[in-house]
C-alpha cells in the first residue's frame, strides 16, 4: 500500500466504517423493519454531514455544494420514511449536523 492510500484511510477509516454500517442501517429503515433504525440513520447521516461541514468550512472553502447534499439528504431521508413521524426525522438530523459539527470546531475528538 503506498503512503497516500495508507494516509486516506487512516485519517478517513471512521468515515468508511460509518458509510458502510448507513447502507446496511438505510436498506434497514426503507424496509420499514424498525422505525428506531430510521430514527438512528438520519442522526448519523447528520452527524457524517457535521463533519463535512466543518472540514468545508475550516478550509475557507465553497459551501454551496454541501449545502445542497446536505438538504437533498435531508429531503431523501423524509421521503423513504414510511411510517415515522417526519418532525422527529428533520429534529434528530438537525441535531445530529450540528453537534458533529460543534464536536469538530471545539476539538473535543481529533479530526483529520
């Protein structure tokens, strides 16, 4: 493996783990197995999305693209949520994108 592969993943292994474990949680929730699991994979796209946030934000970069994924998400999320309450989805992504993004900004956890 060479030293910038080994660097992406291990500055980003977090982020692959928790991509993978959203796929399996997302088929989940569309399934309409649990409505616990909707709940718990719109808090984690959240909080994912928090830390995009920051990273874009730290960077002095364009933040219109995030912006846009962020509510097309968002908006996705509300629409393959069958059987939940709506209010309580857009309530736990919202916290879930702001304390990431608060957890980020005040190093409580080391970013990459």
């Amino acid at each position: 493996m060479d030293k910038k592969a080994q660097w992406e993943w291990e500055s980003f292994w977090l982020e692959y783990v928790a991509g993978a474990l959203l796929v399996i949680a997302f088929y989940l929730s569309v399934r309409g197995a649990y409505v616990g699991v909707t709940y718990a994979v719109a808090f984690i796209i959240g909080a994912i999305l928090g830390k995009f946030w920051y990273d874009k934000i730290r960077r002095h970069r364009n933040t219109l693209y995030i912006t846009v994924l962020t509510l097309a998400v968002m908006l996705g999320i509300i629409i393959g949520s069958i059987g939940t309450d709506r209010r309580i989805i857009v309530v736990l992504y919202v916290i879930g994108l702001l304390l990431s993004y608060v957890i980020h900004k005040e190093k409580w956890i080391k970013s990459a």
